[in-house]
C-alpha cells in the first residue's frame, strides 16, 4: 500500500510539472463491463523509471494544454503501449504530451482499459471502444477544448500503435454509444513501432491479450490492421527500428505498402537501429523522428 501511494504522489508531481489540465472519465457508465472483485488498478515503477499502470476498470483522458497563447487548433489522442497487459505512462505518455504541447498541439494520453475476460463481457472489444469515446468526447467538446474537430490525430506506440491502427481502420465497426453520429475517424494517426498484424509477424503478448491463445482465423484477421486500410482511411506517419526484436519492422511495412495501395497519403522512417520502446528520443541516432512528423503535419495542413 506504501509503495503505491508513493508512486501515486509521483505521479501527481509529474503531472504537475506537465501543466496537466484535467482528467476526464470517458464514460457515466462504462459499458461492456462486468462486476467483479480483486481487480484493482495499480501503479510501479519499472527499472528505467517509467511508471506503469495496469487492472484498469475506470477510463480516463489526461488533458495537457499548450501554454496561453500557444495553441494551434490541433489534437491528438494518446495511447500508450504496454502489449495490452499494462499502461506504459511516462516515455509514451507524458514525454509525449509535454512535446506536443512545446508545439501547439492539444494532449489527450488515454488510460485506457486492458483486454479482460475478468472486467468485460467481451474483451476483444472494450480498448476500441474506449479509444472511440475519446475521439468522440474531444470532438464533441473542440470549444472547450480550444481546438479544430477537423484536426484530432491519434497517435499510438507499440500495442498503443495497434489500438490506434484499430479506430483508424475500424471506424465504421461503431462499438460505442454515439446519439449524435459524431465522426469517430481520426483525421491523421502516428504509428511508433506499432504493432499492426497478428498474423506472421505479430507480437505474441498483444495478440494473446487481445483475442486469447486460440484465436479463430476470423478473429486474426479482424485485428490485423493492415487487412482493413481502404481509400477512407487516414493519412499516416509510422516509425520503426529494423532492429526491433520485439515487434517486426515488417508491421509497419505491410500497413505503409498497403496505404500506398489505395492512394492514402503516408510517410514511413525505418531506422537502422534502436529497437523497441524508445519512446522520443532513439538513442542511436541525432534524427528525430518528432521533428520529421511535425514537418509531416505542415505539409498535410494539419498544424500551421
């Protein structure tokens, strides 16, 4: 209990620090959920300082404002990765939203729920609808917020890049509540070595976690993402290490290969090194994978 709330009051420190403006629950009522006891969302500290939160039952959205007078009108959903087994806070989170705020860009980090038969009534499911919601309330609220309902990104980074992909390409497949028809499609997605496929090059954690160990055929290929991409999907930027031994360099490929295919605009950086989980900042090179999407976004219109 000690430990935790230590990494609780860490966490309010960082936030602080981050000019964090508020946090909203996505739901009243969250759906697909199911009763249960001895599910408890929890926090630690892994070894490299990065905090990680897991048994999510309650979703929230993380607002992170630019500074007065700094806004450009433009958005974008966080979703961390952590292979749909935790929440990975601070190097695909918060260093995020602080970088994106230096630059204009309204911060949304999505806590989302983790896939669990325990929580949900079907698992495969409750990451895309709270993924959904939280486009839904960011349009919904653009006032408010101080921002263009027609510039909301989603940007996501390993099993955080897979639910992504998953409202880019599935945003027909509505999963929520959505009286008012809000647009529930991104109007650009960031792809950080994402995992895309559970097919040959897939990442075992994410894919287990998702849709369990004996998946139908069915099921793989609904939450293959790259099968989904059509002419309605996206503009998207991906990023990706060749080295990457945990999620293949090929997911982003296949997902660029195919966006080519039907004429979406997209723009993909392999690096030669850097492996997995880098977050901002790849170590083994000055280039800067964030400076590059920025430059993607001017020239797409999509920030000044």
């Amino acid at each position: 209990m000690k430990k935790n709330v230590i990494i609780f009051m860490s966490l309010l420190v960082w936030c602080s620090t981050m000019a964090q403006d508020k946090v909203v629950k996505l739901y009243d009522q969250v759906p697909n959920s199911k009763q249960t006891s001895g599910y408890v969302e929890s926090a630690d500290t892994a070894a490299d300082g990065n905090i990680r939160i897991k048994n999510i039952t309650n979703p929230e959205m993380l607002v992170f404002y630019p500074k007065k007078g700094k806004s450009n009108g433009t958005a974008v959903v966080i979703c961390p990765g952590g292979g749909y087994g935790i929440v990975s806070m601070t190097n695909e989170g918060y260093s995020i939203a602080n970088k994106l705020n230096e630059n204009g860009i309204t911060a949304f980090i999505l806590k989302y729920r983790l896939p669990s038969d325990e929580i949900m009534v079907d698992k495969t499911i409750g990451p895309l609808q709270d993924a959904q919601q939280a486009l839904k309330l960011v349009r919904e609220n653009a006032t408010e917020y101080h921002i263009d309902a027609n510039k909301v990104g989603i940007m996501g980074f390993s099993a955080g890049g897979h639910l992504a992909s998953t409202a880019g390409t599935h945003f027909n497949q509505v999963v929520i509540d959505n009286p008012k028809n809000t647009n529930l499609r991104p109007d650009f997605m960031v792809l950080v070595y994402p995992v895309i496929s559970f097919g040959e090059f897939q990442h075992k954690g994410t894919r287990v976690h998702l849709i369990g160990n004996n998946p139908s055929e069915e099921e793989i290929k609904l939450y293959s993402n790259e099968l989904h991409v059509t002419k309605e999907s996206p503009m998207t930027f991906l990023v990706h290490a060749a080295d990457d031994k945990a999620v293949p360099y090929q997911n982003s490929m296949l997902f660029y290969s195919k966006l080519i295919q039907e004429g979406v605009k997209g723009e993909l950086h392999v690096y030669q090194a850097g492996g997995h989980g880098f977050g901002l900042n790849n170590r083994t090179t000055k280039a800067s994978w964030f400076d590059s999407m920025l430059s993607w976004l001017e020239a797409n219109k999509m920030i000044p």
